[in-house]
C-alpha cells in the first residue's frame, strides 16, 4: 500500500494526488488549535529538507466539523495523526475519534522534533490510548534513539498494531553569508534522500523485533527506494519530501516499484517483503540447506 507521510501532503487541496494513493495520512492533529512556529520553516538543504513547522493544525474540534467530513469524500481509507503534549492529550483525541466511520487506522505521532515532548514514554502513550479505542493503532517513532527496535517491541506489548517508521531528525542549517540559522527555531526536523539509510536500519530492526506490520518512510524518491524499505521489513511506504517537488510521484513510484520488482524476479512488489531478513544458506554435499556459521 503506498500512503503519503503525515504532514506532506494537503488532500484538500490537491485532491488527484490525494486520490492516487491507497490511503491518506492526515497532518497531526491536536486538541487545540496551534499556529505553528515562527517563520523560516522550511530550508532546503544539500541532501534534503529541513522543516519546523510545529505541528500547525486547527485542533481536533474544527478537524472534525470542517476537514474530516470532506476529507472522507475523497474516497479513500483516512489515517489520523494524533499529537500531544501529554499521555491524556492523546488519549482525548482517541476517544473522539473511535465512533467515526470515515476513520480507518489512528497514527500516534510519538516523535515531533519541533515541539516538546510528552513527559510519558511512547509505550505508556500507546497503553492509554489502547484502553479507549477500537481502531487499529499504528506508533509512529522516531530513528533518534539508541535503540528503536526496543521502543517497538515496548510499543507492540502496550498494544500497537503496526508502526510507522521513521519522523526527522532533528538537523541544523546555516546561511551561508550570515553564518546564522536559516530557520526561526534555529533546528528542525530533518527529511528527504538522507534519511533512507536510517529508515531501512530502523525499519530492518524494527521488523526484526516485533514483525508487526510497518509503514516504512524517509527519503522515498523512487520505486527501488520502496522495494528496499518493503525487503526491509515494510509493508507499506510512504511518500514525504518527495511530494513537495513531485505531486505525480505517487503514479511513478508505483509503476518504478513493480518494474524494479519484477526485474528481480518478484511476481509483485509484496513478494520481496522482508527479503533482506533471509538467513544465508550454503547448500551442503548431501544436498541440503544449512545456514552459513557466523564467522
Ligand atoms: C513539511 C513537513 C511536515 C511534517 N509534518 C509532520 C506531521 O505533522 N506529523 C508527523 O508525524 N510527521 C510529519 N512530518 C514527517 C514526515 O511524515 C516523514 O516522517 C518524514 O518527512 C520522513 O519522510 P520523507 O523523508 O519521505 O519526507 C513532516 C515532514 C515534513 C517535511
């Protein structure tokens, strides 16, 4: 399944590239209404991008009166990303998400570079929310821990359904005359090509850890990116930076993924699902198949 990652894309207002994927990610909600934070919010960098925009949204009442009811006439699956400052923030927006119909999975954005975090873990976050909705619940992390598959495995036994992998990392960017911060925050959160490495760690980690069901992002710019994240571990990809510069990106990259597929010899993109976790075999003199000792 190909998405767009949350906070990349205004379904409302490119409605055809909302369309061409297989469900839309909404930007993180929160309880009140937030401006945002102060301008510069977006530098370009060498390697990709750099954002602060602070989770600017117009809180969980008006998403709910204005936005979800049209964003539903789009007619594909909504993913809701819920943000918060604290355990209950999230919690609140659960339990008025949980009788929506045009709400299909809930993504807990449990990794904002730009704003400040929750006093409670990720895993005590899930629990909360876990005990007052029904819908299946994806954790979005972040790569910017010493150790993200144990955050998953702490995730999936509070009760998360699948993960989404992985937000920005916080990066800084300088004028180059002035030598000074180009953005208003001075950090942000940092995407686009250089995140793919760190995405397919955490993606192969995280698998690894719990073989829950993955969104896989960061740095997806062509169809081999997507096959490598699915052979990671993914099941579905997502779609971030790219948009910004290439709305029809969706169309190619699916077309990309299933000829880079099959020019590997997989029937469709599904088929390489965690290729890359393959234990290497020797074949044996009696002609059986043994893994290859550790050397
Ligand atoms: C401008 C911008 C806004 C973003 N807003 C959100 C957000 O509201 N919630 C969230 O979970 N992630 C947000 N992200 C992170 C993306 O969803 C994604 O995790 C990240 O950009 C990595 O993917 P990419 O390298 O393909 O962009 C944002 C990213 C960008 C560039």
């Amino acid at each position: 399944m190909l998405l767009n990652a949350s906070g990349c894309l205004d379904a409302l207002a490119a409605a055809d590239v909302a369309r061409s994927l297989d469900a839309f990610v909404t930007k993180t909600v929160t309880p009140l209404p937030r401006a945002g934070n102060v301008p510069v919010r977006i530098a370009e960098t060498e390697h990709g991008m750099l954002n602060s925009i602070g989770l600017a949204n117009p809180g969980i009442d008006a998403f709910l009166t204005d936005q979800l009811p049209r964003l539903a006439e789009l007619g594909v699956p909504i993913w809701v990303s819920v943000g918060g400052f604290c355990a209950e923030d999230y919690a609140a927006i659960c339990d008025a998400l949980d009788d929506r119909g045009e709400v299909a999975v809930v993504e807990l954005n449990l990794s904002c570079p730009n704003v400040e975090e929750a006093p409670e873990s990720a895993a005590e976050i899930v629990a909360r929310c876990r005990s007052r909705i029904w819908k299946p619940l994806y954790a979005k992390l972040s790569p910017a821990v010493p150790d993200v598959a144990a955050v998953a495995v702490a995730v999936k036994d509070a009760g998360a359904d699948g993960l989404s992998l992985v937000n920005t990392i916080r990066g800084l960017t300088l004028d180059e005359r002035t030598l000074e911060p180009r953005l208003g925050t001075v950090t942000g959160g940092y995407s686009g090509p250089a995140l793919k490495p760190i995405a397919l760690a955490a993606v192969h980690a995280c698998y690894r850890a719990t073989e829950l069901p993955i969104v896989g992002m960061g740095g997806v710019a062509t169809g081999r990116d997507a096959l490598e994240l699915i052979a990671a571990g993914a099941r579905h990809v997502a779609l971030g930076t790219v948009l910004f510069s290439d709305p029809g990106a969706p169309g190619r990259i699916r077309a990309e993924l299933a000829a880079e597929a099959a020019a590997r010899g997989f029937a469709a993109p599904d088929a390489a699902h965690s290729v890359a976790h393959r234990v290497p075999v020797v074949i044996t003199d009696d002609g059986t198949a043994a893994p290859i000792a550790p050397v």
